[in-house]
C-alpha cells in the first residue's frame, strides 16, 4: 500500500506562483487550497513516501 507524507503552507497572494513552484520542484503535489483561520491562504501538498 503507497503512504503519503503531507505539509501546509501560507501562500501569499503576491507570490503564489513562486511558492507553488518551489514545493512542486520537491516533489509535493497541491491537493487543496483553503482560507485559514486567520482569513489567509492555505494550500495542502501530498507526496509519496520513499519505502527504504
């Protein structure tokens, strides 16, 4: 069965494409992106865990 490890991160409105750019250059997949509880931008990112 695959496993995930999964991060959040702030994205800001200015810079977002860079920010997007940056987690998916590491291999982490956007899943979601939502309004946190302070009114910003959240996105959600998955990426497969490496089985050693």
């Amino acid at each position: 069965m695959r496993r995930w490890e999964y991060i959040t991160a702030p994205l800001f409105v200015h810079n977002t494409a860079a920010i997007l750019n940056n987690w998916g250059s590491e291999g982490w997949e956007l899943v979601q992106v939502i309004t946190g509880p302070e009114g910003g931008l959240v996105a959600y990112f998955k990426r497969p865990v490496e089985e050693a």
